[in-house]
C-alpha cells in the first residue's frame, strides 16, 4: 500500500504548488472561510515584523498565535509553503496509519466475537471484510489530501494545517498504544487551542480498553491509569506553557491567545456562528452568552464518553466534529479534519438517513458562500444577513452530518446485538425508532 | 504709659496687618495680520497674548486667587491638573497649503488637543480624562468624547513648545476629533476668556455671522511657561488665543481682489482695548497691494523662511482712528505670484470594499537642492487593524528606509495605533507612504447613529524642520510681533513646521441593526437543533415500533382489567 499513497502524495503536492505559484494563493489567503484572526498568515507575518520592530507581538490585537509558532516560523518563514505542504502530508500518513491500525483491532474483534458466537444468526451481512476494508486507509487519506478545503487551507498558509498535523500524531500514537507521546501531542494539540482538551477523554477510554482495565470508577486501577495519563498531559502541557514564557519573558501571550479564545472579542465573521450572534448581543448578557457558548464546546464530553466507551475512535472523530462546528473561531480546514474520517464508516451507509439532503445543503453553501460574500462586501447590494444565513445553514448542516453517523453507528451496534430482521409481536417486520 | 501702650497698639497692628500683595505684573498685547493670497482670498489672523509673571505649580507661593487679565477658568484649570501646556484648537474647514501657503499657526480640521503635564503628577491618565471633562465645559465642545480610546502618546513629534527640557513622553497626552463641528457656541465662550471680551479692541471685529462664513475658521488656545528675557531669568506664563481666518473670494468677496475690513467683519474698529499694551494691526504689503488709509509705519519681518514686509497700523494711537473715529481698511492688489510652499503632505483612502484598504500618505518635498527629515506621526482608531509589515517608504519610485520608526500597535476597544517615522526627503520629490489595513466589524451598539457616514480618522502631522531660502534672525525681542514669535528659533537656517493632512473618512461593514433579536433567536435554534439531535440519541435506545391499539380496544380492556377478566391481544 506504500505505492498508492506515495502516488497520492505526490499528486497532491502537486496540486498545492501549482496553487502556491497561480494568483489565486492571494485570493484565497484573504478569504474568511479559510483563515480566521486566529490562524492567519498574514498576522503571523505581522507578529514576526513587530519583533523586529523591537515591539512584542502581543502588545497590539492583531497576533493570536502561542510563542512557539514564532519561534517555529522565526527560522522557516522564508520556506512556509514547505512547511505547510509538509505537515499536510505528515496529517495525511498519520491517519492513513492510524485507520489501518483501527481496522486491524476491528478486525480482531469481530473475528473473536465471530468464534464465541455472540453475533445473532441473521446480522452476518453486517459484518466487515477485509475485501471491504483494504482500500479504506488510502480512502482516508485522499479525503484529507484532495479535500477542496484542505488544499485551500494549505495555499492560504492558514496555521489551521499545523494544528491537524498535531491532531492527527496525536491519534495515531494514541492508536498505536503509546500513553506517553500520546499525552506530549495532546498538550501540544491543546496548547495550540484549547478545545481539544475534550479528546483527553476518548484517549483515556481508548488505552483503558486496551490495557482490559474496566471503565469503573470504584476500581483503583482505573483511577491509578487515569492519574499516570492525566500527569503525562498536564506535565507536558506545564512543560510547553514554561518554555513559551521563556521565549518571551513574559506571560502576555496567555490573555492574547488563551483569552482571545475564550472572549470572542474579535468579531471578523467567519464560518462559525459565534460572530454575528456577539456583534448584536445586547452588551448586559454578552457574558452570559459566552459561556453558554463555550460550555456547549466541553458539555458533550461526558455524556459521549458514557455512551461511546466501547468506541474510543468514533469518540474521537464525534468530539474533533463538534469543536470545529462549535469552536470560537471556525475555519474549513477544521472541518476537512472530520471529513477525513468519513470513509472508515463507510460501511454504515446503509443506516444514514439524511445524507443526500447533507451533501447537497454542504455543497450548495460553499458555493454560496464567497458570492454572499462579494454580494455584501465589495457589490454593497446585500447585507450581512445574507452571509449568515449561509453560515447558519452550513452549521445545520455539519450538525445533521454528524447526528446522522451518530444514529447510523448506534443503530448498527444495535442490530449486531438483536439481530437485523427484527419482528414485532404479530410476526410482522418491525420498525425501530428511538424511544 | 500712654507711649508704651500706643507703641504696643501699634506693634500690633504691624504684626496682625496682612502684607500687602505683589503687584501682578501681567500684560496684553493683541494683534491683526492680514494677508492677502494670491487666489483672491483673503487671511486674517487674531492673535492675543496674555504674559503673567506668577507660577501656578509652584508650592511655595500662595494659591493664586487675583486674577486681572488672565482668565480665571483657565489658571484654575491649570494648576488643579497641574499642567505645564496645553495647546487646544478647534478648526473648520482644511487650510489648503499649496492654495494659500503656510498659516502662520496649523491646526488639523475638527478638535486638537495636546497637552504637557508637569513631572510631578502621578496619574497623568486621571488628570487627562478630568481635563478634557473641564475644558469640555469651558469651551462648550464636545471634548469628553475623547478617551482612551483616540488618545495617544507621540514619542517625537510633540515636543514642548515653551519652556521645559523634560521629555519624558509619558506626560504627553495627544487627542484629536476630526468629527467636531466648530460654530457660535464654541465662538462665545472662547471670545469670553480675553480681557476687554468682545466689547473693545481686536475682538469687536470677530462676529459669527462673517466668521463662519468663510472657507477657513480655526480658533485656538495656547498655553506655556516662556522666558521672559535672553538669559531666562524669569519665567512667565503665556496664554495665546489665536483666531485664523480665510475668506473666500468668491462667495463673501464677489469675485473682486477688493477687501475692506467693513467687507470681511461687517465691523470697523473704533478703540484699542484699554488694557491692552499694545495693540496693532500689520497688513503684509510684500506683493505690493493699494492700501487705505496709507501709513508710514513699517515692518519687515522673515517668517516661514520668507522675507515680508509689513504695514504696522497702530490702534493705541489716537490718529490712527481719523476724524470718524473708525478705521476701516481697504485692500487691493493684483499680482498673482505665490510663494510656493516648500513642504506638502496629502492623504487619502485607497482601495475597494469593505474589507480591507491602504491609507496613502503623500508628502512633497519642493525645496530645489536641499533634502531634509521629516516626523510623520500617524493616529489611527483600533477598528482599522494596520499591517506594519506592508509599511512600504518610496521616494522617487525606489525604497526608501524610514530612520526612526516608533510603532505601538493597537489593542482592541483600549487604544489606538501609533505609527511615528523619520523620513529623509530628497529634494524637489514625492515621498509615498503606504500601510495596509483590515476593517473590523464592531459590536452594533457602537456604531454611531449614522454607520454609513463612516469613521474618520484623524488627519497625520508631519512635523519639519524645513531649511530656510532666507537667514532668520535667533534675536529675542519683547517688540517682536506676535506672528513671528509663535514657535522658538533656535537656529538662523531652518523654521519649524507642521504640517496636517487631511481626515479620512472610513466606511466600516455594519451588521443589520433592526436584528437582534432574530439572530439571537436563529443561532440558539441551531445550537439547539445540535444539542436536541445529540441528546436523542445519547438518551434513547433504539426500540421496536409496537402500534398502540386503537381506542375500542384499550377502553375494552381498561374495563376488562378492573373486572378481572383475560385482556383483549
């Protein structure tokens, strides 16, 4: 399989460097769908030319990077197109590994619960093959590399690409079983943003499965794992955070990127739905709101895990779904991280019930969104509103995308305990809803 | 006994009697220039000056409480904020330097404000927001909108006009409001602060009515401690009020480079203001103007590095009123030559969109052979996000490194930016400075009540020391007029200069105003139709769909379950 996704790699490169060198890489590098006051090259440049102004780069509002980038981008800010074609490949082996990791433990699984019988007679459809399953790792990573969205992140320089990278090591360590770089990329992920602190715990479910320690609270091996992985990340993430403060000799980088995070206080619009709801908030309840809107971020870990503990992966691709839909300050290359998934659950088709309607409302509202755009900005002859209500569909869209893999997956689990042609009382096909 | 007792009486009426106070030693000099432009307008710069030999920040005199011709408004202001200047000017309309030349004092269109505290003062930004509050008040201007959030701290372009070799830029504190409107309630107030008011003298001429009617009004307020002598052995305070004015040729003028004061006033003047020590009148005759009534009285004079000469007319003296007790001026002229000013700045907006822009900023060096530095100081608001990284200087089409750049970016909603340069200007060039910029989208309660006007930002100072055609004399004088004393010379060879451009005027991208509460209610629902799909599915199981039997048969067997009887399937 190495051929097939060298080749794949190379085709890719060779899509973005024809971007890089075309004049759309202007273009695209201004657009708001694709980078935001967060990842921006354009400010990363502007923080690199304050310090050497001799002024911090935290001093004004306009760079929201961690110091680490600067001290990244300090020495290979004349090679970024490398950079970022780079860590869209590292992003793209990582999760071709990682699903070739998953679908081996899969296989495994259901190969054992084959031998002990526990599959009812009539599910035997179901199941997976290897046939099936051959092709899905290179699948996985052609979503992610020949995504329109990736590759606009990419020619943007958009530091979106960097922040995969580090998701993407970050499972693919997890999948491989070692606690110990998984916990470094997790403070490094979670350093870079803060949102995905909440994959802390589809990790922990995940090497928890795999060590065969039970998932209960009153046993003491599982609190003594969960504390060895919980000092792993925090002492790494404390480690990072010390380093960065040394870069500089100061903590101002905390409330310019930390806060800025957190406060919404620029309201440049974006994908997301957090801009236009904050630019006519009533000023007495922006507050509230804020926290309403970051809690509804970190409130589905909890209930998810429970649900999902015996599925750390889908996990992990549910909570990588609801930060980039629900984060602060959205972009499109957060959303190709998710869909770079979709394949490995390709065999759920036959369950979604929805996805005719989601492709369509996804693609119409990419189409629609740079027109929208150039109809309120540059044409005067639209309004904001316009604009946000593409991104209000767009978010619906992506909630009803992932809602459906959600229902498709659980219906799936369920069919594999009660069989699939269930029957009611009288003998007649039955119909399963949710109640 | 009786000795003793009217000795002891008188001891004590020695020791219990309250000394007697200083003379104040204080003086009033006013003085009208006028000055006809090649353009068929006409200038008219006021000029009053107040010199008080006291100081108010000193501790160990007495509080000061005798005011005679300074105004007490103002001294009171001064020593509660312990200011050591405050220059404050309120301006309509934009002078056009390559029109009319160089104003003998500049202010930018709109409101300015800048003032040195003294060192010690220990929250300079408390006594900034409590003084912009008072002379809010006192001027009847709308100054309190200044705040932090326009206010800023030039490093080099502001350096004390008076006395003073602290610069130490902390206690500077510059603010401009290109959006004031100037008109009579800002007139009456100042016009209140000069000793004789409007009622004698120079202030009989400025009535509102012809004032306003013009293309140029700017009224202004200067206040420093100077020397009062060459070696600076005693200090005084100054306190300037200047009024500059241009009438325009063709609106008040009738298209005739004909001006009388009767014509640009509908005033003449009838008596010099008694308390003032000198009063005069100087009309520049360098381009050869008709004038009358003629007078002998001469004076030449190099301001602005040009050599001019003037009409003195003095009005302390009774002949200079006539028979009719009046004296009305007349002026006539011809020529068409001007003088052309050595530096020019312009700026504008550049750019299409709402989205992003450049500010360009074009300075004109028209000097023949001589190139010279110049500090441009620019004040932008936060809600234009400037990229210094696309700061491009060009000079005669080629790249031009600015010596000194001073740059404190913005913070959101706190302050904003501020971008300082030295600049070398080659000779007789163009000099373009170009910085690109982001637009933000505000919150909507802060847009003003009319968003689509758009945002000004406030004009750029460019500050020069411009090389002189012509030896100016370094001579400290107390006879000098005042137009020439305004600014120190500190050498023959270059005058000081500064220089405004013009205000920009920025159209942000609003969101709907009429939408609150439907945006509200739109994103809720669709973090609500998230969390409503996510909270089924983690909540529910998934159930065989058994039918509810219709209504007959679930009466049918309610009935049969409490008669005990086997229920219906």
């Amino acid at each position: 399989m190495a051929a097939p996704l060298t080749l794949l790699l190379i085709v890719a490169v060779t899509i973005r460097a024809v971007l890089f060198r075309s004049s759309l890489a202007e273009l695209i590098s201004e657009r708001v769908e694709v980078v935001s006051p967060l990842n921006a090259w354009k400010r990363v440049v502007e923080g690199l030319a304050l310090l050497d102004l001799g002024v911090s780069p935290y001093s004004g509002d306009v760079f929201h990077e961690t110091p680490l980038m600067i001290y990244l981008f300090h020495f290979t800010v004349d090679y970024a197109e490398i950079v970022f074609m780079i860590a869209d490949g590292i992003t793209a082996v990582a999760l071709y590994l990682s699903i070739q990791t998953y679908n081996k433990n899969v296989f495994r699984k259901q190969k054992y619960a084959l031998e002990s019988d526990r599959y009812p007679a009539d599910c035997l459809e179901l199941l997976r093959s290897p046939k099936e399953m051959f092709y899905i790792p290179l699948k996985v990573a052609m979503f992610y590399l020949l995504n329109p969205f990736t590759i606009l992140s990419c020619v943007a320089k958009s530091t979106c690409g960097l922040n995969n990278a580090i998701i993407a090591l970050f499972i693919f360590c997890t999948l491989k079983g070692s606690a110990l770089l998984s916990g470094i990329l997790l403070a490094l992920a979670t350093y870079q943003s803060i949102y995905p602190l909440t994959l802390f715990a589809p990790a922990l479910l995940f090497f928890l499965q795999r060590l065969y320690i039970p998932v209960n609270l009153r046993r003491s091996s599982f609190w003594f794992f969960t504390l060895q992985y919980a000092f792993i990340y925090v002492g790494s993430l404390v480690v990072i955070t010390g380093l960065s403060f040394f870069l500089l000799g100061s903590w101002d980088f905390i409330p310019s990127v930390y806060g800025f995070i957190f406060s919404v206080p620029d309201l440049t619009p974006n994908i997301g739905l957090f801009w236009y709801f904050f630019a006519e908030m009533f000023e007495h309840f922006r507050l509230f709101f804020i926290c309403v809107f970051q809690i509804n971020v970190f409130f589905y870990t909890i209930p998810l895990s429970i649900k999902l503990k015996e599925h750390p992966v889908f996990l992990i691709f549910m909570q990588i779904a609801i930060i980039s839909i629900f984060k602060s300050y959205p972009t499109v290359g957060d959303v190709a991280l998710y869909m770079a998934f979709l394949p490995a659950w390709s065999h759920l088709y036959r369950f979604l019930r929805n996805i005719f309607l989601v492709s369509c409302v996804l693609l119409a509202c990419s189409a629609l969104f740079p027109v929208l755009w150039h109809l309120w900005i540059y044409a005067g002859s639209a309004n904001s509103n316009f604009y946000y209500a593409i991104t209000l569909l767009f978010n619906f869209g992506q909630i009803l995308l992932v809602s459906d893999y959600f229902y498709a997956y659980l219906r799936r689990e369920h069919h594999l305990i009660h069989g699939l042609y269930l029957k009611k009382k009288d003998g007649t096909e039955a119909t399963l809803v949710l109640k | 006994m009786a000795a003793h007792r009217c000795g002891l009486s008188l001891v004590c009426i020695l020791i219990f009697s309250t000394p007697a106070p200083a003379p104040a030693r204080d003086q009033f000099q006013e003085e009208l220039v006028i000055r006809p432009l090649h353009s068929g307008d006409i200038y008219a710069s006021f000029q009053f000056r107040t010199l008080w030999d006291t100081d108010f920040l000193q501790e160990r005199q007495k509080k000061v409480s005798h005011y005679r011709l300074f105004p007490k408004s103002l001294g009171q202001v001064l020593s509660k904020f312990s200011v050591r200047e405050l220059h404050i000017s309120f301006t309509q309309g934009f002078w056009r330097t390559m029109q009319w030349g160089q104003p003998f004092i500049p202010s930018p269109p709109g409101a300015e404000l800048w003032v040195w505290f003294h060192h010690t003062v220990s929250d300079v930004d408390g006594n900034w927001k409590e003084l912009t509050n008072v002379l809010s008040g006192i001027f009847c201007a709308s100054l309190n909108f200044i705040d932090m959030t326009n206010t800023v701290q030039p490093s080099a372009s502001f350096k004390p006009l008076g006395l003073g070799n602290a610069t130490d830029h902390r206690f500077l504190r510059y603010a401009t409001l290109p959006r004031e409107i100037v008109c009579t309630e800002n007139l009456t107030p100042w016009k209140k602060l000069l000793p004789c008011g409007s009622k004698a003298g120079l202030a009989v001429l400025m009535k509102s009515e012809k004032l306003f009617h013009s293309s140029f009004h700017s009224q202004a307020v200067h206040i420093r401690p100077i020397c009062q002598d060459e070696q600076c052995t005693s200090k005084a305070w100054e306190l300037r009020q200047t009024l500059n004015v241009v009438f325009d040729h063709y609106t008040s003028g009738q298209g005739k480079k004909e001006w009388s004061l009767f014509k640009m006033f509908s005033r003449t003047l009838t008596e010099a203001c008694p308390l003032a020590s000198s009063s005069k009148v100087y009309v520049d005759i360098t381009d050869n103007p008709e004038l009358s009534p003629a007078t002998h009285l001469l004076s030449r004079a190099v301001v602005l590095g040009d050599r001019r000469t003037y009409s003195v007319y003095d009005l302390t003296r009774a002949e200079t009123f006539g028979q009719l007790r009046s004296f009305n001026l007349l002026l006539r002229w011809k020529g068409d030559n001007m003088l052309r000013p050595l530096l020019h700045a312009e700026r504008y907006v550049a750019g299409f969109g709402l989205q992003t822009g450049e500010i360009h900023t074009v300075i004109y060096n028209n000097h023949p052979y001589r190139a010279f530095p110049v500090l441009l100081m620019d004040s932008v608001p936060w809600y234009l996000q400037l990229y210094v990284h696309t700061l491009t200087v060009t000079s005669k089409s080629r790249d031009n490194k600015p010596s000194y750049i001073h740059y404190q970016p913005a913070k959101d909603r706190h302050r904003p930016h501020l971008l300082e340069m030295l600049i070398q200007l080659p000779p007789h060039s163009m000099t373009e400075v170009t910085v690109q910029f982001e637009r933000a989208l505000l919150k909507w309660t802060e847009y003003t009540p009319d968003p689509n006007h758009g945002f000004y930002v406030g004009s750029s100072v460019v500050s020069a020391l411009v090389p002189s055609m012509v030896a100016m004399s370094t001579n400290f004088t107390q006879d000098q007029p005042l137009f020439s004393s305004f600014v120190p010379v500190k050498e023959e060879s270059s005058y000081f200069v500064r220089v405004y451009t013009e205000p920009l005027l920025v159209n942000l991208p609003t969101p709907d105003f009429s939408m609150p509460y439907n945006v509200i209610c739109l994103t809720c629902t669709v973090v609500a139709v998230g969390y409503g799909s996510f909270y089924n599915l983690l909540t529910r199981t998934f159930q065989v769909d058994e039918p509810s039997p219709p209504l007959a048969k679930r009466l049918a067997n309610f009935i049969r379950r409490i008669r005990g009887v086997p229920l219906l399937a």
